[in-house]
C-alpha cells in the first residue's frame, strides 16, 4: 500500500495585491454554484419560460417569445455572470435547438463536438475533452467515468445549457476544458399550472427509418395552509435506427519485397493500403427520460426543494464488416501478385489494381446490447436570513452500465478475386468475384468472440453554501461554501474466443443463423461503391439465441480438439470476469471555497470577483496482480490495494471594466485540474515472462495508482458589447498552460523478486499549452421595415492553437505534436427570422481538418480528419397560443466524412452519415 501527498498553493503574491483598493458596484451571482438553485427567481436568470422582457423594438409589437426569448436569457447569463460562461435555453418546453444537448452546443463559440452513428457524441471545449458536467449545479457521471455522456440528455427535457470556459471558486472543479451544467426545470418557474408536450417523427435517411421522439410535462403550484408547494413531472423518449455506412483502407506501407507487381514497368517504389473494407454500423438506440421535481415555499425567506432523475440508453448493436488484406500478412505466408497495377498521376500510391486472394476471411456480423441506467436524487433548501442567503443540498446518484457484444466470423468456401480503385470519390470501391455472396453455402464458421462488462458508480454529495451582502462599497458580497462527496467506482470485464476455422462447418450448422438474410445496403447517395451487400445472420436472432449458438461453440471445439483451455473457457454460459480487467474505487473529496466580490471606481467602474477553492482528494483502489512463479510456467493472481491523497488550491480572479452600460472588458485568470480516470489508477500489474536471446526477461503493464490530476492554468480576456436585448458583439482571447497529460509510456520498475523490468501504464508525462481567439456576433435587424424585422443572425469564429510535448523515455523518443481532435479553425453562421407565427432557424456549423490519432513515426500512421460543414433547419408556426407546428432537417448538404493518412492523396474512411428530417407539433396549456 502506497500513501502520497501533493500540495499545491497558487496564488501568486500579485494576484493579492490586485484585491488593495477594490471597491464600490455589486459583482453579479454566477448561475451556477455549489448547491444553486438553477431556475430560481433573484437566483439565475428565468429558464425562458416566463421571463418578464421589454419588447424588442419601441413600437411594441414584435413580441419577445421564441427565439428572441431565448437568446436574451442567454445574453444576460453570459452578460451577469463572474465566470466566462456561454449559454443555450430552450426557445419553449421541449423545444431546446437540435435533438440532444450535445448537438445543440456546437453553436456555441469554442466548442467544437465529435459525431458518429448519426448524433454528435463528443465535446471539446477550446480543443480539450475534460470536460465536467453537473445538472441543476450537482455533479453527475456515468457508472466508473469522470462526467455524464451529454448527448444522453434529451434535447426535450433540457431548460438551459451552460458552458464554462474558466470558472470561479464557487464552481465545481474536476474540469480544465471547463464545466457543463445542464438546467432542469422546476414547478416554481412556471406561474401556475402547464401541461406542455411534443411529438415528433423522424426520418433517417440513410436506414430509411421512421423513429418517435416525445415528451410530456406536467407542472402546477398550489397555495396551502402550511405554505405553496409546487409539483412538477417531466418525460421523453427519443428513439433512432441509425445506419452510418463505411468504406475504408487501411495504413498505407511499402510494397512487401515477396510481393509481386505487375506490370513490372510501374515499379516497385510507392506505397499502397495494407487492407480495404466496408463496415456498416447500425443499430436501434434508445433514451427514456424522467425527471420531477417538488418545491415547498413555507414562509416567504424559506424554499425546501426535492428533485428526482432517471436517464437511460438502450443500444441494440447490428453491425456488419466485411475486411480483405492486400499486403503480406506478418505470419510470412507469399502474398498474392498485384496486378493490373496503375499508379496515380504523381507515381506516389495505387490508383487500380486486380488481385487473386484465394480462400479468405468472409463478412462478419457484430452484436450486443448496451444498457445504462443513471439515477439521481436531491434535497436542498434555500434560506434567506437577513442579509446572508444560505443553501444546502444533498444528493445521491447511482449509475450502471451493462454492456454486451458479439462477433460472429465467417471464412470464405470458394477462392476470391477483386478489382480495386483506391481513389473512388476519395475512397476505395473494390468488385469481388468467385464468390456467390448471397449464398450461405458461400460461408464458413471461422469463429465466435464475446465479451461483457460491468460498471458501476454511486456518490453522496453535500454542498452548503452562505452568500453573505456585506453593506460594504468595496467588498460587496462575500460567499462562502463546503462540500463533502463519497464516490465509489467498480468495473468487471471477460470475454472469449472460439477459433473455428479448421473445421470448415458451413455456417448453416450455427442455430439461428438460417433466420438471416441479404444485408440491407447503405451508401444512399454513393455511387463510388458498387459491392454493398451480402448475406449475413440477424444479430437480434442470435442474441436471443445465444446459449444455442454457445451450446453449438462448446460442440465444435470438441470436435476440433482445441486444447482443455480453449473447452474449458465455453464451459460456462457467458464469459467469465477477468479479475485482472477488474477493480474497485473508493473516492473521498473534501472541498471549501471562499470568495469576495470587490468593486470600485478609477474614472470608469471596475468589479470583479477574488477567490480560492481548496481541494483534498482521497483515492483507495484494489484490483488484482499476476505475477510469474519464478522457475515455473505458472502465474499466480495477488491482491493489490494502494490509496492516494493529493491537495489542490485553485486561485481565481476576475476583473470587469465597465466603458460604458453596454461595453465592458473582462479578464480572468483562474486554475483547475482534471482527475484521472478511476481505470487509469487501477494497481493491478500484469508481468509476462519471455526470452530474449535465450536469458529469461519480464515486461509489465497496468495502471498507475501514482497519478496526479492534469492541471492547467488559465488566462481569458474578452470584449463584450451589449447593444440590445439580443444584440451582442465580443471578441476573446485565451491561453492555457498545462500540465500532467496523461499518456502510456514504458518505464523502468522495480517489482520484487524480479528486479528493474519494462512495464507499459499511464503516467503524468507530457505538458503542453493552448491559445486561441473567439469572436462572436447576434443581432436582429428590428430597424428594418415591415415583415423585414424579423430577421436576424449569428456567427461566431474560433481559431485554437495547441500542442503537447512528450518527454522521451524507456524505447520511446518522444516528441511535439498537434493535440488530436482539435480543429484550428471552427465557425457557425446562423439565419434567424421570426415574426408573428413563424420561426425558422438555418444553421452551417464547419470545422477545418484535424489529426484524428497518432502513429509510429516514419509510416503513414497519423490519421486525420478531413474538414467537416453541415447545414441544419428548424422551423415552427404557431397555429395559436397552444399549439405549434414544427419540421427540423438536420445535414441537409450530407457531405461524406472523409479522413487519410498523410494527405488527400491518401484516403482512409469515407463514412457517410443519414439526414434527420423530422415533422411534429408542440402544444401548451
């Protein structure tokens, strides 16, 4: 067992000297907070519901609802809040722009998503992905992870989303890419009673399916003799049978000296793909959502709340592949003659060529089901006592996920041959042939992989907060609060493999397997890729077949008389948990912060806010060693424990220099950190024994329970000018330097009895820096004439510049590199008109290319990411004051994702992704 402790203090004598001569105007509230109440009236502003706002033009009758509406409250967030914050609030109930949390955020300037199986599933903000995510201000996660997966957050169910750049002492740390609070709503934001709900279809167009998205919300308040209660209940479902259809290459490499090229006059000196492929994922996901709420007024100074969460995602999985080699594979087998061979025009890589592959690897279809459950809830109570208001929150929040998957392979019966273009429209489009693949007598079983894993996570939280009006013109507000949290983290995993080849059992003797049929093809709208189909089982059919198909696995490794190992691990009816792939976490932090708001006046006002929050983090980890018996072929599995504790003090200061009413510059400079992942700080160590040049050696891989959080300190200005309710225009800037990134790199470890060895795990290896502009303009043009009012627009820009630097170590030169998933440039232009009835939003989000990973330097292995713009739609007409039209058309352009390795010339993945055109109503009462 290892105890360490690391203290940081931050605070730099100069930051203190900027809190002498502080003074004068009152610093806003920022909206969320330790225990805040987000929602609340004098807390944070209106979800946009019933938000009281002047009109937007002085003749008074464009009416400020809708779009207007909602893009004034978030105005005022990011105009009234300490922090660098940006905001997104539903124009209506269950009308938050775009079909999940995290599509609807890649409007926002400096944040740039990931998107795959038809949803953006990925959030970087200002080109980094630790991000922390909290609801109504509490913190929230997914099962053994750090945050909760945004796009699980159905766009219904959301009032408001934050993002936060650079956070103050009063947020919650544990995220140096900033902080995302997403803003559920309560029975006190509405003045009375609502019954409010939305359905809609929508239609992939790349499946070519029909799925519903709903949601429904009742709320009411009541006066009573112990005081007003309020009661609120809110439900969605979204549902969406995606297809995204795949055609890739693999690494590009040189020609193999055993490999043939003809004809031989194009020479041996270029470089082509070491295998090409299709891959279809598709599959039926799912998300059910509840959440309610209670709120209880017994005196006027008192608010005593109770809140309540249920997320979940389904996942059906119903993939297909279909993977051939082209190069020499490295068991030293003669790799098959290219011919026809033609060369691009530059001579550096393949254009076309035939080959004859001879019996290979037929398609394969892949299966599971993928089941999360996230719980959480709340009590908390808001007192104001004087000129001090206090809160408090306690919170519980339970997370499963449990996920199985499937592989079923096949090998080809008869010899294949393929003509192969590899740069068809960016991408590689072969033609088999000698072989009939709609025929299942056309496949052999080759084998049968599974897996399954379980991960849980439970937390009690508390905050305690006091905001505290002073009476004081130079510190006008101070705030104080604590908080206590007990998380515990738990993962297993197993799987198995069934190798089958050498039996050549057609693939008809599998259970199930005859309920099968042709694949439905993809690429609608591809022309490039003439192959696209073939015969495959129905993974439903074989999920719910599974012990059949286990039973036929168990029967055919008999037969096959693969050793008492390969018998014993089909033994049982699933696969059984790996202890080393296994461990459990107990995480304790305490954390305090205090916090002054100061104001005063050198010719122009000046306010801002000077803070600190102390953080101490316990960690106890078990997991499982194994470990060679010296002098025998045996291991044997030890228990391993290991705690940590590290103390963290996080600095911030702001400062706001008010021009004018409507001008102001904001600076900041604060600190955060990021966890390591409770998998990365497992102790379990894996040693294998092996030789090398006949003297017995050991190498080593595991997690390291040594590791420290990233940190990063941060430096933000920003312009800002506010010109009208929802007119705005800012320009900032940022710089982050980081420290601690966490990379797997090889060093040198003492472990008893077998002295120094070579062990692989994460380690706090790398530093790095990120810096980047941001600018972003919102208007509507209400000087305009007539019907011309209605118009308005957004854009925004964001240009980000980013690097880490790894230090060399054991077999590993380091080196400088680009940070992966990072777009240097990003920008949205949206089109908004609304005027009586009607609304519509149009909106072309783009990012420029990016490097999408990292390879072996010397080879084509650094995949990047082409760049990316989609157009969406969002329009709704008002039929009257309760009920509201809507159609939404998500990728209109449908522009393929395209990524290569090296450059263009170079295709790896074309993937093409569905349009989302979707009708429905809205109705309020």
């Amino acid at each position: 067992m290892t105890m360490k402790t690391t203290v940081r203090l931050l605070m730099s004598s100069a930051a203190l000297a900027m809190t002498i001569g502080a003074a004068a105007a009152a610093a806003q509230t920022a909206p969320v907070q330790d225990g805040a109440i987000a929602g609340e009236p004098g807390r944070t502003p209106p979800s946009g519901d019933d938000a009281t706002a002047p009109p937007a033009s002085a003749t008074g009758d464009i009416v400020v609802t809708g779009i207007r509406q909602s893009l004034g409250s978030a105005q005022n967030i990011k105009r009234n809040s300490d922090a660098i914050v940006d905001a997104l609030v539903a124009e209506d109930i269950g009308k938050f722009p775009d079909n999940n949390a995290s599509e609807a955020i890649a409007r926002i300037t400096g944040v740039q998503v990931t998107r795959y199986t038809d949803e953006a599933n990925g959030v970087l903000i200002r080109g980094l992905p630790n991000v922390q995510t909290t609801v109504n201000g509490r913190e929230i996660f997914t099962a053994d992870g750090r945050s909760v997966a945004i796009q699980d957050f159905p766009a219904q169910a959301v009032a408001r989303v934050d993002v936060f750049k650079a956070v103050t002492a009063q947020n919650l740390e544990g995220g140096i890419a900033g902080l995302i609070d997403v803003g559920l709503r309560r029975p006190f934001d509405f003045k009375g009673f609502q019954l409010a709900g939305a359905a809609r279809g929508v239609y992939n167009t790349e499946s070519r399916k029909l799925d519903p998205i709903g949601s429904l919300l009742v709320s009411d308040r009541w006066q009573t003799g112990i005081g007003e209660i309020g009661a609120l209940l809110n439900v969605s479902f979204t549902q969406t049978r995606y297809l995204n259809s795949i055609r890739y290459q693999g690494f590009q490499d040189n020609v193999p000296a055993a490999q043939a090229v003809l004809p031989a006059s194009v020479g041996r000196n270029f470089t082509f793909p070491q295998d090409i492929g299709l891959f279809y994922a598709r599959g039926n996901r799912q998300r059910p959502s509840v959440n309610g709420s209670l709120q209880w007024q017994p005196a006027d100074n008192l608010m005593i709340y109770a809140d309540g969460l249920w997320q979940a995602y389904r996942n059906k999985n119903n993939n297909d592949f279909f993977g051939l080699p082209i190069q020499a594979s490295t068991t030293g087998s003669t790799p098959p003659a290219v011919r026809n061979a033609v060369l691009t025009g530059d001579g550096t890589t393949l254009q076309s060529f035939d080959m004859d592959l001879g019996i290979v690897n037929g398609p394969t279809k892949e299966g599971g089901r993928g089941r999360t459950d996230t719980f959480q809830g709340a009590l908390g109570a808001r007192w104001e006592l004087g000129n001090a208001v206090f809160t408090t929150d306690l919170a519980y929040t339970k997370s499963i996920v449990d996920n199985t998957f499937f592989r079923f392979e096949t090998q080809l019966a008869n010899p294949l041959s393929i003509a192969v273009r590899l740069n068809a429209d960016r991408g590689v489009d072969f033609v088999p042939s000698g072989v009939d693949f709609a025929d299942p007598a056309s496949y052999l079983m080759r084998g049968f992989y599974e897996n399954r894993n379980r991960s849980t996570g439970d937390q009690w939280q508390w905050t305690g907060n006091m905001d505290l009006e002073t009476g004081s013109s130079l510190f006008p507000r101070f705030k104080f609060g604590l908080r206590y949290a007990n998380r515990n983290a738990s993962s297993t995993y197993g799987d198995r493999d069934a190798r089958l080849a050498g039996l050549r059992d057609p693939i008809s003797r599998v259970p199930g397997v005859s309920e099968g049929g042709i694949i439905e093809p993809g690429f609608h709208g591809d022309d490039a890729q003439k192959f696209r189909s073939w015969f495959a089982p129905n993974s439903n059919i074989l999920n719910d077949r599974l012990d059949d198909v286990r039973g036929y696995i168990r029967d055919a490794l008999l037969r096959s008389n693969a050793g008492a190992g390969a018998r014993e691990a089909w033994e049982s009816e699933r696969p059984m948990l790996n202890p080393l792939s296994a461990f459990a976490a107990r995480e304790q932090v305490f954390s305090g912060y205090a916090q002054v708001d100061y104001a005063f006046d050198i010719g122009i006002p000046v306010d801002g806010v000077i803070g600190t929050r102390m953080v101490i983090t316990r960690n106890r980890l078990d997991g499982t060693n194994s470990l060679p018996i010296p002098g025998t072929n045996q291991t044997q599995l030890v228990p391993i424990a290991s705690s940590t504790q590290y103390v963290d003090v996080l600095p911030n200061i702001s400062a706001q220099l008010h021009f004018t009413d409507r001008l102001k510059l904001r600076l900041s400079r604060t600190e955060a950190l990021t966890r390591p992942g409770f998998n990365q700080i497992n102790p379990t160590l894996t040693i294998q024994q092996g030789t090398i040049g006949g003297n017995i050696s050991f190498t080593g891989n595991g997690g390291n329970p040594e590791l420290q959080p990233i940190r990063s300190d941060n430096y933000d200005a920003s312009l800002e000018y506010y010109f009208s309710r929802t007119g705005s225009v800012t320009v900032a800037g940022f710089y982050r330097k980081i420290e601690g990134f966490i990379n797997s790199l090889p060093s040198k470890v003492t472990v008893a009895p077998f002295g120094d060895i070579l062990v692989y795990r994460p380690t706090n290896s790398a530093s790095g820096n990120i810096k980047g502009i941001e600018a972003a303009a919102t208007t509507f043009f209400d000087f305009l004439p007539g019907a011309l009012r209605g118009f308005g627009a957004q854009a925004n820009f964001t240009y980000i510049d980013g690097e880490q630097v790894v230090p060399a170590a054991e077999n590993f030169a380091g080196g400088r590199n680009t940070l992966p998933g990072v777009s240097k440039y990003s920008f949205n232009v949206i089109g908004l008109y609304e005027l009586g009835p009607s609304s519509v939003r149009l909106a072309y989000n783009y990012r420029s290319a990016n490097v999408d990973g990292f390879g072996a330097p010397g080879v084509f292995t650094t995949v990047y990411s082409d760049a990316v713009g989609r157009l969406d739609l969002s329009a709704s007409y008002n039929l009257n004051d309760n009920i509201t039209l809507t159609v939404d058309a998500t990728n209109l352009l449908r522009t393929p994702y395209h990524s290569y390795v090296k450059d263009a010339r170079y295709p790896r993945d074309v993937r093409w992704e569905a349009s989302l055109l979707s009708a429905g109503v809205r109705f309020r009462f």
